[in-house]
C-alpha cells in the first residue's frame, strides 16, 4: 500500500505521526509525508532548512517532502502567517506530485486547516481515498481561546473545519466526545468504531527505575505550558500547600511558561517549584521516574474538556497516579482506570485539596493506582493496538483485504 501523510508538523519535531509513519514502513507500505519546516515550538527555523536546503530527505524509510513555511512568531497573526504559510505551500506541492500513492492520511492537530491539503487531493482527484484523524477539534478550539461564535473568524472556520471534514471518507476521531460534537456541530455522524485513541512514546512503555525515597512528595507536570493547560491553576496550589513537603517540577515550555515562572515568583514558591524547560523525549523517563503523581492540568472549558491529552496515555504507560485539574473526558478516563484522583479545572483550592489527599495516600494505595493505571494503557491505549486498527482502515480505503 502507498499511503501519503499530511501533517504541518514532522520529525525533528516531537510528534506522534512520525513515529505512526515509520511503523506503517516497518510494516511492508510505502510512506511519503508532506510536511512543513520544523520550527515548533520555538518558531525558529534549523540552518540547515533554510534556503531550500532539506526539502526532500529520507529517514527510517519514510520519504519526507517539506513544503515552504513561515516560522511561528507570538499572537494571533504571526500564528495564522505559519499555518497559512504551509497550508497554500502543501496544495501547491499536492498539485503537482505525482499521484502514485494509494490513500491519504491527513494527521489533524491544530488548526484543521493542516488537513487542507489532503482534502483538495481528494475533491481533484476522487479515486484517491481520504482519511482524517482528529486530534483537536474545529471550530470548537477557537471558542477556547476566547474567539465567540459569533466572531467572523469563528463563523469562517466552521465553514471551512465542516467542508474539510465533509471530504473525508473516514473520520477517526481520538477523544469519544468528538462524536457528538461533529453531530451536533457539522451535521457529520461518526460511529463509534471510528474512535481511535492516541498511544504513548515508546519509551514509556518500557519499566521506568525505582524511584529512591527522600522524604520528599514529587508531583511532575510535562507538556506544552499554553493557555489550554492552564498550568497557573497548578502554580496557585503550590502556594496554598507550600508548608507541605512536596516539590513540583514543570518540564516543558510554551506560551504561558514565562508567566507561570513570574507567578511562582511572585508566590516565593523558589523552593517548591522548579521549571526545567523543553528536554528530549529521552530524558523524560528519568522525570516520570522520580514522580510520586504525575500531574495534568486544562481551561475550565466544555470544547477543552472534550479533548484526551495525549499525555493522560503516557502518564498511565509510565504506570505512576494521575492528579488532575480537569474534567471532561480525560477525567472520565482517569476515573474508569481509577489510577488517580481529579479536581474541577481551574480551582486552585480545589486542586490543593485533591493533592492533599493524595499525601494521606500509602505507598500502596499509590502503587495500585499506578499499576491499574498501566493496565488500563494496556488494554485500551498501545501503539500495537493503535496501529492494527489504524492500518485495517487504511487497507479498507485502499480496497486491500485486511
């Protein structure tokens, strides 16, 4: 099978789709991904991918095409120059490709019009079978940050988010609240054999090093620190619990990252708070290893709350608890797996307390909720069950036998 992938984003950027492209290769099919310049998240583009240098490469058996892209800069329009940049580069690049390959997977992060590209193959070239999957759903990311329905933007974007999903063959969606959302919001039914949630990084999946007592309680918060993760709810906690013998280590970065270190310091919570910034994916084993409860935080916000961060998988595959300022589906999932314990996003004290409860907690209990944690991963989460049933939909679209 010849698949192409659309995405923005690719290796050396950290996302799923790289690793979801090179399985698809080590299992017998031909992968090209049209993708754009790395650059996130700094919005820095590499030397070595300027001036049209790396514009076609290969790695791990995936021929990767870039397309032209203008790097991330803060706000609103330095946002939409980058995803306007790649989208009108890859349906100029998609034009003129030679069309061998069997099926498309758009892989749609944000914003939907990534998946553009993939959409415009489909409606020119009809025989050529379109898969999205949908990581964030559109138009209702927009509502999240504080764009009103009734904004020109926000009606434009539903437009355009209902024309690209309508072009699809096949809907996969990776949170079960989509479904209802596409329903209600496009006019779109989905079934629910069509949800495929997201899988961890393989290095998780691995047994992490026991961690080594020190009569301290470590909570680890790793991702993007942005306006949806709401990571100042954690911040605010901190202060409220700063007599306790805990320390919160924040590993990542993001748009609110700076604002987060002021009001650390503003709350004096030097002592309580570290930030160690973006590190590689194999370093943060050795994060997940020293936590006691890893932690995952979101805007109190229904269209937010619809989402399943990536990271509620990884933090079960690392098999540690889950401590959530959050609601929705990730605590619905965080619930049934009954490998952590969840307070309504957005409410510091409420958020303290849960934690609170969690230091009265034994070493047992704290283990147990690790362990079903890695066992709820295990039955409804691996990268071996993401992709059989992701390859059995492709092979469907390419009219193969399964």
């Amino acid at each position: 099978m010849k698949i192409l992938v659309v995405c923005q984003h690719y290796w050396p950027e950290n996302f799923r789709v790289t690793e979801i492209s090179e399985e698809l290769v080590r299992r017998g099919h031909q992968v090209t991904a049209l993708v754009g310049l790395p650059n996130y998240p700094t919005g820095v583009i590499p030397e070595e991918y300027r001036r049209h240098q790396n514009r076609r490469q290969v790695r791990n058996g995936v021929e990767i095409r870039r397309c032209f892209e203008i790097g991330r800069k803060p706000g609103k329009v330095g946002l939409a120059l980058n995803y306007v940049s790649y989208m009108l580069s890859a349906c100029h690049h998609a034009l003129w490709m030679k069309k061998d390959f069997d099926v498309i997977y758009a892989f749609s992060t944000s914003p939907v019009l990534m998946s553009l590209p993939g959409a415009f193959l489909r409606t020119f070239w009809p025989q050529k079978k379109l898969l999205i999957y949908i990581m964030d759903i559109w138009p209702a990311c927009l509502a999240a940050m504080n764009v009103p329905e009734t904004a020109l933007l926000y009606r434009f974007m539903k437009r355009v988010s209902r024309r690209i999903y309508s072009r699809a063959d096949k809907l996969v969606y990776s949170s079960k609240r989509f479904q209802q959302y596409l329903k209600q919001t496009h006019g779109i039914l989905v079934s629910d054999d069509e949800y495929l949630p997201q899988f961890a990084d393989g290095v998780f999946e691995q047994k992490l090093p026991v961690k080594q007592p020190d009569g301290w309680t470590h909570l680890v918060f790793a991702g993007n620190i942005g306006k949806m993760q709401s990571v100042e709810t954690l911040m605010e906690a901190a202060a409220l619990l700063k007599n306790e013998k805990i320390r919160w280590h924040i590993v990542g970065d993001g748009a609110c990252e700076e604002a987060c270190r002021r009001l650390a310091d503003e709350r004096q919570l030097g002592k309580q708070v570290r930030f160690y910034g973006r590190r590689p994916l194999e370093e943060m084993p050795e994060f997940y290893a020293m936590a006691d409860a890893l932690l995952v935080s979101m805007r109190d916000d229904p269209l937010v709350s619809d989402t399943l961060p990536g990271k509620v998988q990884t933090y079960m595959a690392a098999g540690k608890p889950v401590l959530g300022s959050i609601g929705g589906e990730a605590a619905y999932v965080i619930e049934q797996a009954k490998c952590g314990l969840c307070a309504a996003p957005e409410n510091p004290e409420a958020f303290a307390e849960t934690v609170r409860k969690f230091l009265l907690c034994s070493e047992e209990e704290r283990q147990s909720m690790g362990e079903r944690g890695r066992a709820y991963y295990e039955g409804h989460f691996t990268k071996q069950r993401h992709m059989d049933w992701l390859e059995a939909i492709l092979k469907e679209l390419a009219g193969e036998e399964a």
